[in-house]
C-alpha cells in the first residue's frame, strides 16, 4: 500500500480545486445529545397535543384526590370529575392546596409568639397571647359556621361503575379492589397471633381462602425482611394505594365501628368448576333409585365430592338456616363452635384412620413391582352380608324395585 501524501506535499493547483475545498473534516461540537435519534426539530402535532392534554386536563391526575381512585375514566376530555356535582367543580384544586398549605402552617403561627415572648416583656406578651387566642377564636367560629352551610352538593360523591375504567376506549374492563394495609396487617395477626383457622379468618373478614393463605404467606416474609434489615418500598406501595380501589378494614372493637360489619372483599363461597364436570354424561338409572348429588358426582368421578360438601364455606349454608329460624346469636354462636370442634375431630379421626390402614398393609418389595398384602375376614360381612367392608359378591338380595310398598321416586330433594 504506498503512503498516504501530505497536504503540503501537494501542488497548488490541487490545494485550490474548488473539489477538496468542499470537503471540510470540521463539525461543530454539540454540548448535549437530542432525546430523539432523528435530527428534526419541529415538533410534530401529536407531541403539541400531548403537551396541551398534559398542561391542560392532565393536570388534574397529578395528584390524586384523597379516598379515590386516580383513573382516566373518571375524567371528562376536559379535565373534569364526572361524578362530581357542579358546586364540587367551581371548588379547585388550587383552593385545596390552599386550604392544605394553611393548614400546615399553623403550628408555625402558633409557635412565633411564643419565640416572640422571651424578647418582649410581661405586658406585651400577655396582650399577644390574648390577641392570638381571639384569632384563632374567630378562625374556628368560621370554619365551624362554614361547616354548618355547607351545601350536600359540595360533598364528592362515592365512586361509580364509570371511575373504575382505567382504559377510557375499553368500557368492558373494571379495576377490582384490592386489600388495604391494615386489613393485611389485621388477617395476619388474626391467623398467627390469635391462632385462627384459615376458614374463620376467611369468614370474619370476606376474603377467599386462598387469598388469606397468600396474606399470611407474604406477611411473613416481610417480618422476616424486616428482621433483616432490607429496605422495602413503603413509599411505592402507599402511593399505589392512594390511586387503586382499596377494600378498608373496619376494627369493630373501637367504640366508633360499634354495629358495622366489615366490607366484604370477593365471593368467598363460589364453587370451583372440578375439570371432571366439563364432559356431558348420560347415566341410565333406575326408576326407583333415588339419584342425589352424591351420585352425579360419583358418576363424573369417584372422588368428587358434592357441590354442598365442596363449597369452601358449608357452614355457611347452615348458619344462613339458622338465622332463618329465629334462633338467637348466643344459641348460634354455640351450635357453630360446636360443628367446629366437631369437624376438627372428624378430621383428626381420618387421618388416624388412614395411618392405620398404610400401617395394616404389609409391602413386599419386588424387582419390578411390589406386592402389598391386606388382611381379610369373612365376618367383616356382618350379620345381614351387606357390610361393604366385606368380600366378594353377595347373591339373593331383591332390588329396591321388586320391594313392594316403596315409593318408586323421590319425595324430598336436599338443598
């Protein structure tokens, strides 16, 4: 490759072609770097009306308003609450945060004299105090005459169906609520430090098993991160909050919340489709069986409970009966600890049950299976032969439609 030749080294004629003199090597060093990668600086229609919605009617989600969501469906085009009345929409934004910044400054009037007293003698101070306490004599006269007049039009409304639309063109989406952090705080000491079931903590305070499982779940590993020392994002989560649909929690032990219930936050006692139940069967019967749920279930799968026992919440349906028949809350309350303590005992009785029948099997290992053994005897089948515990088929008994004096169908249906 020969050598690259020096400007100097070249004739005058070529230094002065009007050829190499367009071809400056120069440009001018830019101080900052465009947020765009395209060069052009005109700015477009879509960026200026973006720029007016967000100096205009966007303004008004900046901050939110307090105990309300902060969604685009709740705004008109032009920046105004749906829900609120017209005597609420003369009331701006900038006279509440006037109203917030006065509040905020009154400690400080407050504490002025009382700095001022030390400098001033005796006589002038006591003319102060007495003078400050006139005007803010005369400050709480008019905000309790202001809260006297005040119209029910300038009170905000609850929110609607419309303020739940965070997508404005999608009207078919609502944003479902969430729980607030004290109902979190409240279902956990519930569970761990009052020793609740999960199925009472369910009751108390409406929300789904599942998701009380998850409460506690999660509450824990933030003890546990907390115990720690890491950091976690209180200031994220609580301005979440402030713009999302929030269930609270009411504590009825306070002398305020005397004779509310809590706000229910889902469905707890919807029943879950089981996947055996999708395909459509067709199952002869005969005429004087009696088909109960327990059957239709059996007849999708053998282990399918039916839909009264599969509920997450049966005892509901009880109590629900109950009320319905006038007995009083003690007698209630009773009954319902009782069929507790029963289920629990029900429960422990299984499992004892089924650890002494594994125990009863006995397993002799083989290279490619295992043969399990069970002891058996002929009297399992009782005094009638009809025992199931029993073994093998048992012949000469007539069917229920052979029986004479029986009622062919059903008189009674078991809700």
């Amino acid at each position: 490759m020969p050598p690259r030749l020096r400007t100097s080294n070249l004739p005058s004629s070529a230094a002065s072609s009007p050829s190499i003199r367009s071809q400056c090597l120069f440009h001018p060093i830019r101080t900052s770097r465009e947020l765009s990668q395209t060069s052009c600086q005109q700015v477009t229609a879509r960026r200026r009306k973006f720029y007016e919605w967000l100096n205009g009617p966007g303004a008004q989600l900046k901050e939110p308003l307090p105990g309300s969501t902060n969604y685009l469906g709740a705004y008109d085009k032009y920046g105004n609450l749906v829900r609120a009345s017209p005597a609420w929409q003369r009331k701006s934004r900038a006279e509440l945060q006037r109203e917030k910044e006065m509040k905020q400054a009154e400690p400080v009037v407050k504490a002025e004299p009382v700095k001022a007293e030390t400098e001033k003698t005796e006589g002038a101070s006591e003319g102060q105090e007495e003078v400050d306490e006139l005007e803010m004599q005369t400050r709480r006269d008019e905000e309790a005459k202001r809260k006297e007049t005040k119209d029910d039009d300038q009170q905000l409304p609850p929110e609607t169906a419309e303020d739940l639309r965070p997508f404005p063109q999608n009207r078919f989406f609502r944003s479902q609520p969430v729980l607030s952090e004290d109902l979190r705080e409240a279902i956990y000491q519930r569970v761990k430090r009052d020793g609740a079931t999960v199925s009472l903590a369910s009751v108390e305070f409406g929300v789904s098993n599942e998701r009380v499982g998850a409460v506690v779940r999660l509450k824990q590993m933030e003890k546990e991160w907390i115990a720690q020392g890491k950091i976690l994002a209180v200031p994220y989560a609580r301005a979440v909050l402030e713009m999302i649909p929030v269930t609270p929690f009411i504590d009825t032990s306070l002398p305020e919340n005397k004779g509310k219930r809590p706000v229910p936050h889902e469905p707890i006692n919807d029943l879950i489709v089981h996947p055996a139940t999708r395909q459509q069967l067709f199952v002869p019967v005969a005429e004087s069986r009696q088909f109960t749920r327990e059957d239709a279930g059996k007849a999708f799968d053998n282990h399918l409970l039916p839909a009264d026992d599969r509920i997450p919440h049966p005892e509901l349906v009880k109590a629900e009966r109950e009320l319905a028949a006038g007995l009083p809350f003690e007698e209630r309350r009773r009954l319902v600890e009782g069929r507790l303590k029963a289920e629990q005992a029900k429960k422990s009785k299984e499992e004892a049950r089924k650890a002494a029948a594994i125990a009863s099997l006995k397993t002799v290992p083989q290279r490619r299976w295992d043969f399990v053994f069970q002891d058996v005897s002929v009297e399992a089948v009782g005094k009638k032969g009809r025992d199931p515990r029993g073994v093998g088929w048992r012949y000469g008994f007539p069917h229920e439609d052979r029986k004479k004096g029986h009622v062919k169908i059903p008189t009674r249906v078991d809700a």
